[in-house]
C-alpha cells in the first residue's frame, strides 16, 4: 500500500453560505491529494504524459460524514492498494487535523488512454513506479 498525506487549509472561497465546504471541492482535494501522491513517488503528471497516456478520472464516489468548516486544517489520506491491471484506482480520507476525526471518504478510478482517446496498457514507467512502492 502507497499513502501519501496532503495537508490543505479550508479557505472562503471553498465553503457555503453555512461555513461548510461545498460537496464538490473534496474532489477538487482529492485531485490534489492524487497529484501529491503520485509525484511522491516519481510519477508526476508530464512524465505520464510524455509517455503519450493520458490517466482521465472515469468513475469518482465520495461520502460525507460530517461537514468540513472554514478555517479547519485537513488531512487527505490519499492511497493505492493494488498494482494497476487496465486502470488505477486512489482511495482517500479526509481528516480534520486535530481531532483526527474522518469527513470524507471516497476514491477515483482512472484509466489509461493513448494521445487518440483509445485505452491502452498500463505504462511501465507506471508500473515499476506503484511496484516498487507497495
């Protein structure tokens, strides 16, 4: 298992009328979390993307189990459990970073795509990258 902890501050300009952060900005830190991750261990996204693969989210979930407010210091756990077969898939966990208590969870699933929009093989640079870790 590969994790990776992004830490991130709620500002203004993600929160609602309520001072609770809009349901659609987790992904917003999930992509964060994922591109932290993925460069923490040598995969940043122009080195995918000079292999001609691009990796498009194709399925995305998240669960909100209690409201993250302005001002509050997160914690994304991002993490890949398995080696890639045709597709990536990155869990997270959103933490509030005193209490440690959990806010979200959720996951992205990605596939790898050729410059023309068609699937193709998980790259090696990929996988030597996620093998080498887990």
């Amino acid at each position: 298992m590969i994790i990776y902890d992004h830490h991130l501050k709620v500002y203004y300009k993600d929160v609602d009328k309520m001072g609770i952060v809009y349901y659609s900005r987790y992904f917003e830190y999930f992509e964060e979390a994922r591109t932290e991750l993925l460069d923490s261990i040598g995969l940043d996204v122009t080195s995918i993307e000079k292999e001609g693969v691009g990796l498009p989210v194709v399925e995305s979930h998240c669960e909100y189990l209690k409201g993250a407010m302005f001002e509050q210091k997160l914690i994304v756990k991002a993490s890949i459990n398995d080696i890639p077969r045709a597709r990536l898939k990155i869990s997270y966990n959103v933490f509030h970073d005193q209490s440690e208590e959990i806010l979200a969870r959720g996951y992205t699933v990605h596939a790898f795509i050729k410059q023309s929009g068609k699937t193709t093989r998980v790259p090696n640079l990929v996988l030597e990258s996620i093998k080498n870790k887990i």
